[in-house]
C-alpha cells in the first residue's frame, strides 16, 4: 500500500514546525551567514526551524523521486527520525534561554517534534511543565491554543493550573485546550467532562461534544444521546448535530435499498432539524447543519444529480439534462 506512506510524509509536511513560531517567511532571500554566537536567541530558533523544514523539503523531494518500495519506506524513515537529529541544537537553545520566550518554544519544539524516548523530551517537559504553573493565566492560554497534543505530564499540570484556578474565566478556555488536545487522555476525558459540567455554553463545546462522536467508539451513540437530555441548549445542538452525521454517513451505503436509505435519512433529519433550532442564534453551526441537511436530502448516492450547465471545451453551451438516458461521467476538478 504505497499511498499509505505519501500520505503519511504528505500529512507531516502539512503540520506546522510545531509548538512554537512558522518558520520566516523570507526564505527564499538570500542573506549573509552569520556566526551562531552572535545570534540572539530568537534568529537561532528562526535559523534551527528554517533549516528544519528544508530538511523536510529535501526528503519529500526525494520521496516523490524514489521508485523502488524499500527506497521509499528507508525516506520514510528517515524523514520520522528528524526531530532527533535536531533535538541537542533545540535543547541548547532553551537551556541558553532559560528564563525567555525564546527558551519556551525551544521546548515546545521538542515536544512535538523529537520522539518521547530521547532524553531531551524529557528535560522539555519538565520546562514546559514550569510554564505552564507559573505562567499567568490569561497569557497561558494565548500561548496554548493554537497547539495540539502534549505529553501527559503537560496535560496534567494545565488541568490541574484550571481546576486551581477555576474562578478565572481564562480557567474554561485552558480546561477545553486539554479537551481538545488529546481526547483519550485521561486528562483530556476528564477536562471533557469538566468542559461539559463547568462549561457548558462555553464555544469548545462544539468541537468537544465532535470529538466525542468522532472517538468514543462504540459508546458513542450511548453518550451523544444522554447529552440530549442536557439542561445547555449548545450541549443539546452540538449533540443533535454530532448525531445527526453519525446517523447520515450510513446512507450512501443504502442506495441499492431505497427503503432502509429512506428510514435513515430520516433519522438524521430529525437530529439536523434540532440543531438547527437549538444553534438558531448561532449563525455558523447553523448555517454549516443547513448545508449538511441539504446535501443528504438532495445530493446523496441514488438522488437524481443537479441540472447544471455550462460551456463544453468548443465554448457552447449545455445543460447535463441534454444527456438524458445516456451514460454520464461527471469529472470535476480544480487547480490552485
């Protein structure tokens, strides 16, 4: 399964240079090099981070050149294990700036980036873990949320900084970080179920009650349907509309049986009717239920497609309906 593994390197590329800032912007001007002592601290992490992505180009270049199948898995490899190769370099920046920002997203950095077993991960982590006590709340939160996935250790001390410091309104946003960031942790189950006692109107909730549909397994349904019974109309909302999906997927599969398909969407309707109404002042999540109701009533597998029309590659005019009766093949695509 080759496409497994380019869309495994695909994803990482995707990812952000993690836990601290993207990497300049710049990075095609051509600049004088500069002796690394006389950096300070923020041009060494702008300088490590540069470097880093173009490690990564360099082995997603090659990637996409390799024809062989060891060849690939070898980059592929390769490409995992480069946090590792820059683990010392970060760790030294954040010792050299121990008290700094600079420090901070040094080991950030490494969190994300360096597998848990090196020892600088470990030594992250209890950096990070300082932050996150002694940072103020507000700007803690500023920091964090834009980051997924810490270690548990990290995940433990800002729920138990939320749960200490739980009159702050800036307690909330830290509880749905945790939430978020790792669901099936047990500081994320726990911050889920604190989000949906403490803070049920709060706007994580949305994507917490998902998350929940997405990972719950098969105890999904069972727990969706109990937060229907919630006393917060965005519990009530986020669970119809969570429902609702998980109900509405099943159809597609039913196109050959019309009547099962018919009994299923209409099961979904019901959940994608109530979120509707429970997010009627929320103009988003309800306007995104609007088009998700839409398209399974009208444009699922087995619905008769859309009347579009357009110009043909000679420039005339014409309407699928034209083809009526015949067979079709609709290719639609796109080039950015």
């Amino acid at each position: 399964m080759k496409w497994v593994g380019c869309g495994l390197l695909a994803g990482l590329l995707a990812l952000p240079a993690a836990w601290g800032d993207d990497p300049p912007k710049d990075k095609d001007r051509k600049e004088p090099v500069k002796d690394e002592k006389t950096l300070t601290p923020k041009e060494r992490y702008d300088a490590l981070v540069k470097e880093f992505r173009a490690k990564q180009k360099e082995l997603a270049g090659a990637y996409q050149k390799a024809k062989e199948a060891d060849e690939k898995q070898k980059i592929l490899t390769e490409f995992r294990g480069i946090g590792g190769q820059f683990a010392d370099r970060f760790a030294k920046l954040a010792d050299d700036d121990p008290k700094g920002p600079i420090g901070t997203d040094a080991a950030f950095w490494i969190l994300q980036n360096v597998p848990a077993s090196n020892s600088a991960h470990e030594k992250a982590t209890e950096k990070v873990k300082a932050f996150v006590a002694d940072t103020p709340l507000k700007d803690l939160v500023g920091k964090l949320k834009d980051r997924r996935g810490a270690p548990p250790a990290v995940l433990d001390a800002a729920l138990a900084r939320a749960e200490k410091e739980e009159k702050d309104p800036a307690s909330a946003d830290l509880t749905g970080w945790v939430a978020k960031s790792a669901p099936l942790s047990a500081a994320g189950k726990k911050a889920t179920g604190r989000m949906l006692e403490k803070y049920p109107d709060h706007p994580d909730i949305d994507q917490v009650v998902a998350m929940i549909a997405r990972m719950a397994g098969k105890d999904a349904d069972t727990r969706l349907k109990a937060l229907l019974e919630n006393d917060s109309k965005r519990v009530k909302a986020a669970a119809n509309l969570a429902l609702a999906r998980k109900v509405a997927d099943k159809v597609d599969d039913l196109a050959d049986q019309p009547g099962e398909a018919d009994k299923v969407v209409a099961e979904a309707e019901k959940y994608f009717t109530a979120a509707i109404e429970f997010y009627k002042d929320n103009a988003e999540p309800k306007k995104q239920a609007e088009i998700e109701l839409n398209a399974m009533r009208h444009l699922r597998v087995g619905k008769e497609a859309l009347d579009i029309k357009g110009p043909d590659l000679d420039g005339k005019e014409f309407k699928l309906s034209d083809y009526r009766g015949k067979v079709v093949l609709l290719d639609f695509w796109g080039n950015w």
